[in-house]
C-alpha cells in the first residue's frame, strides 16, 4: 500500500478570512479516482471535510467539478496522483471547502 499527498484547499466562510491549504496522506493500493481519495479523506481521516458526495462517475452530472492541479477537471474521471493540489472553482461562492453555491 502506498500513500499519496493530496493537498485541499479548506474553508469555512463563517470562520476563515481566507482559504488555507491541508495536506493529506492518503493511503491507496492500485489506481484511484480524486473523487475516491477525497472520499478515503472524509471517511478515514479528517469528517470535516465537505464536498458534494455525487455518484454519477461518468462525467455527466458535472457536481463533482474541481480545480485539480490549476485546471478545472471533474474528480469522478481524474486520476489522484500524489502531490496533487484541489480546490474548488474560481468562478463560485465557496460554501464549505469543495462545497460551492450552484447558481
């Protein structure tokens, strides 16, 4: 088993003036999707963390859209590599962490 170093962008707008960077080691065996390591993280080990827990991982729903390594990917077709950077989309209000407003 080994162990990639993910690095989240963090914020709670009721209690951060700004956003601030965790980095996490998260461990795997064999090939992962962001949107898998960003569940490991949540489940194993840090539950504050909040994103949008979609489940259509084809591509088609868009929820689980991130700026991934400064480019804006969708985390269910994206493959977690270790020293990967995510956060959420610039153009959004941030609500909580990955979690932003749809409208």
């Amino acid at each position: 088993m080994n162990d990639l170093k993910i690095t989240i962008s963090r914020f709670t707008p009721s209690l951060d003036d700004t956003p601030h960077t965790q980095t996490y080691d998260v461990p795997v065996d064999g090939t992962i999707s962001v949107l898998q390591a960003i569940r490991r993280i949540h489940r194993a080990l840090d539950g504050t963390l909040s994103f949008r827990n979609c489940d259509c991982r084809r591509g088609v729903c868009g929820l689980c859209s991130m700026m991934i390594d400064g480019k804006r990917r969708l985390a269910c077709m994206c493959v977690a590599e270790d020293g990967m950077s995510i956060a959420p989309p610039p153009n959004r209000v941030v609500l909580k962490d990955l979690v932003f407003d749809l409208d």
